[in-house]
C-alpha cells in the first residue's frame, strides 16, 4: 500500500513547448537524480543499522531457544503433577506453560526466517513475522485464560480434591524453572516486541508457580481447597493483562499504525522550523515493519532555490537524529502537490498531516 503511493507521487508529465521539443520539468529531473543519490546513502546507513539488528537477533533468538527448552522439560511435569494432585492451580500453570512453549516457539522460528533476506515479492523481507507470532501468542493467551476461569468456576460448584504436598514439590520446582527462563530472556532486547511477548509469557508463568505455591501451603495448613481455583482465576486475570498488552501493540503494527512516540504534527512541525531547506512538509505516513523499525515518508515543498539533494539529505539527517527515524523516503515536490486531489479516506492519505 505504501510502495503504491509513494510511486504514483513519482509520475509527472512531459510537456511539449513551442519548437515541439519535449519538455522535462526540472525538478522533476532532479527528483529523479536525488533518489538515486538517496537510496544509495540510505543502503549505507542502513548497513550498520541492520548490523545492529542482527547482532540483536541472534542473541535474542538464542535467549529464546533455552527458554524453551526450559519451559517444554518443565511442562511435562507441571502436567503430570497437576493431574496427580488434582490440582487446578497446577493445572492452570502448567496449561499456561503449554502455550508458552507453543509461543517461544513460534517465536524462534520466526526470529530464524526475519533473517532472510528481502524478495521481489516480500520487498521488507520477512520481518513481519515477529509481529505475527507475537499477535498469535497474545490471541493465544486469551484462549487460556478462559479456560482457566471456566474449570475454576467448575471447581466452586464440586470441589475436588488435592493432594497439599505434592502440588506445593511440583509447584516449587515449576517456580525455579520459570527464574531460570525469565533470566534468560531478561537480558534480551526488550523494544523487540515478540521478546517482549515471551518475556511476559514467563513472567506470567512464574505468578501462576507462586500462586500455586501459595494455594499448596493453604490447603496444607488449614485444608481449605476452594483456595486453589481462588488463585487460578488470579492467574488468569494476570494472563489476561499480559495478552492485551501483546495483541494491542502486534495489532496496531499490523494495520500500519503510526509508531508509539512518534506524532506526525510533531514531525511536520519540527521540519518546518528547524530545516532551512524546507518550507512546507505534509502527507506524512509512519508506520513500522517491527516494534524497532520504523519508517516515515512525506511530501516537502523546498524553500527557493534549494535543490531537492540537499532537501533531502536535510530531512533525513533531522529525522535520524530527532525522531531516531532511519527509513525515509522524501518526495520532493517545486510546484503544486500531485495529491493535492486525494480524498481523505481512500486509503492513501489516511493518516493525513498537511
């Protein structure tokens, strides 16, 4: 959607004058050169940056793949425990577990194919799917925590038994595994939304742990059972946070929304007052391909007698210093905006900022 506006911002017209010579228009011309000029600036800035990306990745990925190594030896005993203690707190955690494996991974698989490189079909390559994996994930999170209320719910009308000692073992040993997993992924890049998605998934685990801990000394102590589906919808109310978290934010990258911290009238401002090259910014879109990468691009009316390089190299170098905006795609317009006709709402001007 974005490649087809800003190309069709690109087409201009051919003019015959009066000798019948075709007439180019100048700026168009130089229009034409400054992209060239700034696609070839961009690949090497953008080398680091994707060096950076990288080095990111493969750490990340290598935190994630023995956080789920962890997390998928444990859940077998979690379950095997659960259902021999009868307990739905354990159960609860140890089907919370379930997807978390499920989601770590989802989201190593995805880390592993962000990797590849772009295509002429998939012109950002496949980044996306960090995004989608962590909107799945989240989806999956509300599943579980319905489940859980349900059986809790269950449970209050015919209690079950449970066996006090073995669910508190079981539950003491899930809690040091779920540490174990959330210092593994603690140190990882945390603006990677799809880390950040698996970080929470643990640290929704090692709650579930602690309230089965909890719910294990009561019962031992006192032998109040109704204690266990009590804490289980605590677990889920927990895991019903985490999950909108992920899904609102995966979402919102989803349908291209404008990036969180970053305010179009800010950005149109800011260039208007602080680039002496430009004199009018607008139809300006951001949107990211991940929660770390984002991308801006804009029409600019240069101030007399700039050329459109340097309007170009102006914009970009104030985008990546203010807005740390590394992805911009400037058209550079001397005479009345090409879209100036557009209607808003068509789906090539919505957001529009003029």
């Amino acid at each position: 959607m974005a490649s087809k506006h800003d190309h069709s911002g690109h087409q201009h017209d051919h003019r015959k004058d009066n000798s019948g010579q075709d007439e180019h228009n100048h700026s168009d011309h130089q229009h034409g050169r400054q992209n060239h000029e700034h696609d070839h600036g961009h690949e090497g800035h953008g080398h680091n940056h994707a060096g950076h990306n990288h080095l990111h990745g493969v750490s990340d990925q290598r935190r994630i793949g023995w956080a789920f190594v962890i997390i998928a030896a444990f859940m077998l005993v979690e379950v095997a425990g659960g259902v021999i203690s009868g307990s739905l707190a354990l159960l609860a955690d140890a089907g919370h577990m379930v997807s978390d494996a499920a989601a770590l991974g989802f989201s190593w698989v995805a880390i592993h194919y962000g990797k590849r490189p772009a295509t002429a079909q998939l012109s950002f390559g496949y980044k996306r799917l960090e995004i989608l994996a962590a909107f799945v994930n989240g989806c999956a999170l509300f599943v579980i925590a319905g489940w859980i209320v349900i059986e809790a719910v269950q449970r209050f009308a015919s209690p079950v038994p449970v066996i006090g000692k073995t669910m508190l073992i079981v539950a003491v040993v899930g809690l040091l595994a779920n540490i174990a997993a959330f210092f593994v992924l603690h140190g990882g890049n945390r603006e990677n939304l799809n880390l950040r998605g698996a970080w929470l998934h643990v640290l929704g685990d090692m709650l579930g742990s602690i309230a089965a801990i909890v719910a294990a000394l009561v019962i031992l102590w006192t032998g109040w059972t109704p204690i266990d589906p009590l804490l289980s919808i605590f677990v889920a109310v927990i895991i019903l946070k985490s999950a909108w978290g992920i899904v609102k934010s995966s979402a919102h990258i989803l349908l291209e929304g404008t990036p969180e911290g970053v305010n179009l009238v800010d950005i149109k401002a800011d260039l208007e007052q602080n680039v002496a090259q430009v004199h009018d910014a607008h139809h300006i879109h951001a949107w990211s391909i991940t929660g770390e990468q984002h991308l801006v691009t804009l029409h600019v009316h240069p101030v007399g007698g700039a050329s459109a390089r340097d309007v170009v190299v102006a914009v970009q170098q104030r985008l990546a210093t203010q807005f740390n905006i590394q992805h911009v795609t400037v058209q550079v317009e001397h005479e009345e905006c090409v879209d100036a006709s557009s209607t808003v709402g068509d789906g090539h001007d919505a957001p529009r900022v003029v």
